[in-house]
C-alpha cells in the first residue's frame, strides 16, 4: 500500500475523472503510476501526452523498439508490471 495519499477513480471529478477515465480506456484498468499523480491532474495529464509522445510519436524507433527499451529499462530497474 503507498504512503502518498490518492484520489481514487470513484471520488474523481474534472479533469482528474477525464484523465483517470482515457487511462482506463486505454489499459482496462488505472495502473498505480498513473493513480499515483491523482493529487495533480495537470500533471498526470502533461505525463501521459509525454509518454503518448514517447511511445506513440514520430521516431525513427519503430513502436516494437520503444517497447522493447521499455521492457529493458523496467527489469534493469527492477520495476514489475
């Protein structure tokens, strides 16, 4: 359980809910690094169109490569999805 307070997805309103909503649409679900950063919306927001842009922008990596990256950098990290 994190120690940094939260807003969950049912008490969500504004641009938090609009955020929280898009990220479930996406993913089926509200991952933790995304529930996380419920106390700035804006900054959720500026994360994922960050990382839309990363992952899903132009490149001269094709997706597979930026996910792979991805993949590498989560185990080198020790982060589990």
């Amino acid at each position: 359980m994190p120690w940094i307070r939260q807003i969950l997805p049912a008490q969500a309103s504004g641009l938090l809910r609009s955020e929280l909503d898009k990220a479930v649409k996406r993913a089926g679900r509200v991952w933790g690094i995304v529930q996380i950063m419920s106390l700035n919306a804006r900054t959720l927001k500026a994360s994922m169109e960050l990382y839309g842009s990363i992952m899903h922008g132009r490149s001269p990596l094709s997706c597979a490569q930026r996910e792979m990256l991805a993949t590498v950098v989560a185990a080198e990290l020790g982060c589990v999805y």
